[in-house]
C-alpha cells in the first residue's frame, strides 16, 4: 500500500506535463519549446461541433442517397437517422453558435487575409509560395473557414427547420429548402476534406494543436511568424 | 403479393432501377365521370370502412365538403365547388380527389427510403409502411397534394387504388360502392376508350369543352377523369399541367450526382495535393527563418 497522500503533500509530488497543465487555461503563453495555441475550453468546442458534424453528415447521408445507405446500418436503420439527423442539427447549430461567439472576435478578415478570397491566393498558399512573414494567429484560409461554417451550418439549419416541419410552408419554399440544404452539405463536406487535410497529413504538427492544445516553436515560426513575435516577445518581457 | 401485376416495377430510392424484369402488364385504371357524380360520398364510407381508416372529425367548410383537404386517415374526399361560369351561369362541381397514382410519380422520385413508394407493373403507386420512414418528402414531390403524414404511425398515407382487392380480382372498394356509375374499374385502355365516349356524349350535349383528364406532364395518370370543362381543371382542384417539382428533379437528376462526385474530386485533389507538394516544413537552414528577421 502507499502512503496516505495528504493535500498539501499530493500538490508537488505529481509530475505532471508542464504544457498540458498550462493549456487548461491559458493560450499564446509559451511553455519550454512548445507553445499553448488552443486552450481547453477551445479544443471541447471545436471536437464537440465535430462530433455532431459527423453524426449529422453520416445521418444524413443514407437519406441523401441510396449509394450510402449502408451507413444507416450504423445508427439501426433508415427511420433513425430520420428521428436522430435532425435532433443532432439542433446540437450542431448550438455548438456552432457557442463556437461563433467563441471565436468571433478573432476571426476578423484583414485585407492581407482576402487574398484566400481569390483563387490565385489559395493556390499560391497551396503550392507553399504565400508570403505568410505577416500570417497572425490565423490565416485568411482559416478565417474563410470559420465564416463559411458559421455560414454554411446557418443555411442548414434553416433549410433543415423547413424539411422537419413542412406543413406550414408552401412547396416552392420546401422544393428550395431541398436545394439550399443540399448546395450547402455538399461545399461543407468538401470544404471539411480539406480542412481535415490541411490540419494532418498536409502541414504536420497542426493537429496536436487540437488535440494536446500546443503547437511546436518550430511550427509557429513557420505558419504563424507574426503570433510567434507576438507570443515570444511577451513571454520575454515577463 | 405474388400475382404478376404486383410485381414491381418502379421503387423509391434505388441505385440501379428497381424493374422487376417481367414481361409488361396491362396498366389498371380508375374511371370517374365528373359529370354523373352526385356527392353522396358512398365511395369515402367504403374507402374508411375497406382501409380501416381511423374517425375523422368532419369541418364545415361552406359546402356539403368533409373535410378541406385529403388526410391521413381520409384518402378519398368529395370535392365540391359552386363555380360561377364566364357567361353568368352556375356549375356544381364535384370531383372525387385521391391519389392519381401517376405513370411518374413525383412521391416515388422524392422518396429517400429504399422500397417506401413502389409502382406495381399494373401501374399501381403504392406506400410500404414498412420502409416509409415518415419524412414527409413524398407530399412535396406530389403535384396534387395526396400523400398524408400519419402522427399515428409516423408514415405516410394515401390511397393504394385497393391494391389488395385489385390483386384477387375485385374492384376498388369505391368503385364497388359508388350508385350511380360514375365509377369504373378495368384496364387504363378501357377506360380510355370509356371516358372518349362519354367525352363525345357530353360534347354532344352542350359541354364543347369537356375532356379526359390524363395530364401528360407525369406520364398520364391510372386514375381517368371525365371533366365537363375540361378547359377549367383548376375548379375542379386539378393543376392544369402538372410536373414532378422542378425543385425534386434538380435535387435527384442533378444534385445528387454533382455532390457525389464533389467529394471524390476534393478526397482526390487532396490526395494529388500530397504526392505533388508533400507536407509543408521549414526550409533548408532553418535557423534564420523568416520570422525572425527583420520584418
């Protein structure tokens, strides 16, 4: 048996990881070679608008189209994921809500940031040739995102009120809340393919921002050189 | 359901076509003669009564009306309407409103639900309770209003043109019921032919307009009728050229394969984006790199 731990003894005897800690609470705060991109609370938002994400997309897919009715299997059946995909829509609007306000104020475009606007932009961030030495916290691809979700989850929802509760609307209207659902699952997906790839297998190192909350300084130098200055230079000055 | 006729021809929600490959049945068809209605809604009672229906609470509506729309436990409603006509005279409508069960069927595109909406070779569009999921897109596909969600049993209903007396060999239970002949049963042929002839007699007798209601935008439809202004479909509550919704059509016929194809082209181009540029690293000598120096 081990000693009995007591509270003012148990405080100092854990070892316990540094950064991790730190991450609870804190971001852009540098922690040995890491630093804190994504503090807790940012990282439950984000995995929790993912799940209903996922749940939503694999829901409704099999209502979409018979080529993936098979998922259905996955939830017991066609019937439930027409109870579950819409209740789930709900969660998903809530959670992306939380997510808008979380990030809002972050997330404003600068005129550097509208160049993602243009198709030469992102294809110059792509072949790695964008001059990210000016690249804050967030770059203009990532801002484009976060308005797009915000956007995108908007139109589906609104849509989706229309196809769960069709009596009081006309059948132009629900014919349209077919074609608006539909134009916007559809650019959601792809545009999620790419933001899934863009945060592994494309730019390594991304993805422990989500996951363990720190990026490497390395890392931070290379995608993000203007919130590198900003965070070390802080951390100098303490 | 083994007879041939109710081999199935047409199903909701299938990849590869749903035909049943069997050598093509005669289309069955429901007659109505408009005109030799009197509304005594014999055919509503034997509808409830052969379906087993539930009670539904009656509406005054202005008119000898049941109800103001079809609903889920009432498939087959009497139509009445007092139509002043463009030369100051007066017509008592009457139409007995039901499913058409169309030759395309809008309910059978819209339907996300593999084998919910079925089109029997005898031309029959049926709901399968057991696949019917009860999202309600089949009333949106349906240009004339038919199918009705049921809270009772979270699916959809609407009138199965009595597939299961058709299928041993008896009329309708409206048909069966209906006094005064306004109603037949028999081959969509038959009644074709049927409903020209009372098109000729009506012509004859004053009615220059009358016609056979059998709109060619869905493909004709297994329900004939016999209108005696036949120029005027809309006082009898028919849509005068009606289509699968462009809105369903553009969902299914385009939609659908330009997002399928959408997400392979975006997991593809990801996949080409790696093996063409790889992942994104510090350059070479990457002590002094960019973000360090001066700005």
């Amino acid at each position: 048996m081990s000693e009995v731990a007591l509270p003012g003894q148990t405080k100092r005897t854990g070892v316990g990881d540094a950064a991790v800690v730190r991450a609870r609470e804190d971001e852009d705060v540098v922690v040995g070679g890491e630093i804190v991109r994504h503090r807790l609370s940012s990282r439950v938002i984000h995995w929790t608008v993912a799940l209903f994400f996922f749940v939503c997309l694999f829901t409704g897919l099999p209502i979409w189209t018979p080529l993936f009715g098979w998922m259905a299997t996955l939830f017991g059946g066609l019937s439930v994921c027409r109870w579950l995909h819409p209740w789930t829509g709900v969660a998903f609007s809530i959670a992306t809500l939380v997510m808008f306000v979380h990030w809002f104020s972050e997330m404003k475009l600068t005129d550097k940031d509208r160049e993602f606007l243009t198709p030469g932009g992102i294809i110059r961030y792509m072949r790695y040739q964008g001059d990210d030495s000016e690249v804050g916290k967030y770059n203009g691809g990532q801002k484009l995102l976060f308005w797009a979700a915000a956007l995108g989850a908007l139109g589906l929802l609104l849509s989706g009120i229309v196809m769960w509760f069709p009596e009081p609307f006309g059948n132009g209207v629900r014919q349209l809340s077919y074609v608006v659902h539909d134009i916007a699952f559809i650019l959601f997906v792809a545009m999620i393919i790419g933001h899934i790839y863009l945060g592994t297998a494309a730019e390594p190192g991304t993805f422990s921002a989500i996951v363990r909350g720190t990026v490497t300084k390395e890392w931070a130098r290379l995608h993000h050189p203007k919130w590198y200055r900003q965070v070390t230079g802080d951390a100098k000055k303490r | 359901m083994n007879s041939p006729g109710l081999q199935i021809r047409r199903s909701s929600a299938q990849m590869w076509g749903g035909g049943s490959g069997q050598r093509k049945m005669p289309v069955v068809s429901k007659y109505i003669d408009t005109s030799t209605c009197i509304g005594c809604k014999a055919c509503e009672v034997a509808c409830q009564e052969w379906n087993d229906l539930g009670n539904v609470r009656t509406v005054q509506v202005g008119s000898y009306q049941t109800v103001p729309t079809l609903h889920a436990d009432l498939w087959n409603l009497i139509k009445f309407n007092e139509q002043t006509l463009p030369d100051g005279g007066f017509a008592w409508l009457m139409r007995k409103d039901q499913c058409m069960h169309c030759a395309d069927p809008g309910c059978l595109k819209a339907c996300p639900a593999p084998g919910a909406i079925v089109q029997y070779e005898n031309g029959i569009v049926d709901v399968n309770p057991e696949a019917c999921i009860g999202c309600k897109m089949c009333e949106t596909g349906c240009p004339f209003d038919v199918p009705r969600y049921a809270a009772r049993t979270d699916k959809m209903a609407k009138c199965t043109l009595c597939v299961d007396r058709v299928d041993v060999g008896l009329e309708p239970a409206c048909v069966k019921a209906c006094p005064t002949g306004c109603l037949h049963f028999g081959t969509k042929d038959d009644m074709l032919a049927l409903a020209d002839s009372r098109v000729e007699q009506l012509r004859a007798n004053g009615f220059a307009q009358a016609s056979v209601y059998n709109p060619k935008g869905v493909g004709g439809t297994s329900v004939v009728t016999v209108l005696s202004h036949g120029d005027h479909p809309e006082w009898y509550g028919l849509p005068k050229d009606p289509h699968v919704p462009t809105g369903v059509r553009f969902w299914k016929n385009v939609l659908r394969p330009v997002g399928v194809i959408a997400f392979a082209a975006a997991f593809f181009a990801m996949v080409g984006h790696y093996l063409t540029f790889g992942p994104k690293k510090p350059k070479e000598g990457g002590e002094k790199s960019r973000g360090e120096g001066p700005v």
